[in-house]
C-alpha cells in the first residue's frame, strides 16, 4: 500500500518543501556560442581580476595562481578577457581548438 502524501493543510506554517542544491549538478558550459577563453601563461601575472570577476566561477585558481578555465561550466561571455589588465587572456573560435 501507497503510502499517503500530506496535503497542504498538513504543512506547518511557512514550510517550503523544495530540495537545496546547487549549480554544480548544471554544467552550464555547452551554452557557448562559439567563443571560449585561452590564457597566455606567458603574460599574466596572477591578479586574480578575471577569478573575481567571472559570474560563472570558471576560472581555476591554485595556490594563488590562475591554472585556466573549466569549460564545463565557461559560458564564453568574455568578461575575463576585457577585465585582464595585462591581454593575457584571448576569445578564440572553439573550432579552431
């Protein structure tokens, strides 16, 4: 036998039956359109400015250091290019990857 499901009324008051998540179980990277993010090692200098102002968290920092992108989750918008004081960063076609 089923067991029976509560209906509202039975619900406390202000209850929110919703399952906390996160983004991390969306991988949110083959929205790209084309573009993607490339770092030359060569010219930055670990500021951290493309870190703080990605709005994707794609930027990959280890012990103080930008390491690259995680393409998973890189929408290509490009902010990280135009916010790196040094042009170390550079938007390429992915089909020529």
């Amino acid at each position: 036998m089923a067991k029976k499901k509560e209906g509202w009324k039975e619900l406390p008051i202000g209850a929110i039956i919703v399952e906390p998540g996160s983004s991390r179980k969306f991988k949110t990277g083959d929205w790209r359109e084309g573009k993607k993010p490339v770092v030359d090692k060569d010219k930055c200098t670990n500021c951290l400015f493309c870190w703080i102002s990605c709005p994707d968290s794609a930027i990959i920092v280890k012990d103080g250091e930008m390491k690259g992108f995680n393409l998973d989750y890189c929408k290509g918008c490009g902010i990280c290019f135009t916010q790196c004081p040094v042009n170390a960063i550079e938007m390429v076609d992915e089909e020529k990857e």
